[in-house]
C-alpha cells in the first residue's frame, strides 16, 4: 500500500503563506536552528565558560520564555499529533538498500552538523536553507 503525501506545489505554498503570516503575526520568520543556538549559549552559561559566542548571542529572556524555543516545542507537539493521526509513528530507520543502519546514522548526523553550522555562519537558519 502506497502512502498518500500532500502534494510538494501544495505544501510549498502552504509553508510559504505560514512563513508570511509568521512575519505578519509575531514579526518574525520560522526557524529552527536559532533553538540550537540557545541551548547551547545556555550550556556555556551554565558551565561558565566565558567566550564571545556567548556574549553575542546572550538571550534576554529565559530560555523557557524564548520565541523560538516555545516554536520549536510547538513544531515537535505538531508533527507528533499529525503522524499520529495519519497512523505514520512506527520505529526504524530510513536508509537505502546498500546502507547500513550506521552508516546512515553517521551521514545525517554528519550533514545535519554540517548545515547547521553553514547556516549559522551564513547569517541565517536551516529553514531559510530548505525554503
């Protein structure tokens, strides 16, 4: 049995319009990687560990109050509900037919570092990155 998707030109579209209401609504863009970036400013606070990345980007309110924590959590809550009520939460990996589990693992873990890392540096986020 095929598994029926939403069509890509749709969903497109539709992110587009949730991207324009965001500006619109809370003044700000979508984004996931900035979360990323809290967390770990919050790391090096909580270990004291003096270093300019963390003076740069010292969020102004708590970690529990950030925008794009509370999005972030919002988007985990969403996309759990919506697989769980198209039936699509089942264990296992997705990889091709000549990959390991392993290897799998360690090239999304190894592209998923590095586009972090090139969005933060480009000035931007991984979402701006897919859009």
């Amino acid at each position: 049995m095929q598994t029926k998707y939403i069509n890509p030109y749709l969903a497109g579209i539709l992110l587009g319009l949730v991207l324009l209401f965001s500006f619109l609504i809370a003044g700000r863009g979508i984004g996931a990687s900035g979360a990323v970036n809290q967390v770990v400013v919050k790391g090096y606070e909580i270990s004291s560990i003096d270093h300019i990345y963390v003076e740069k980007y010292q969020p102004t309110e708590p970690i529990t109050q950030n925008w794009i924590m509370i999005e972030v959590f919002g988007i985990f809550l969403g996309a759990l509900l919506s697989a769980k009520l198209a039936g699509r939460i089942k264990p296992g990996i997705m990889k091709g037919v000549n990959m390991t589990n392993r290897k799998r693992l360690i090239s999304a873990a190894s592209g998923g570092i590095l586009m972090g890392i090139g969005a933060r540096l480009a000035g931007g986020c991984t979402s701006g990155q897919a859009l």
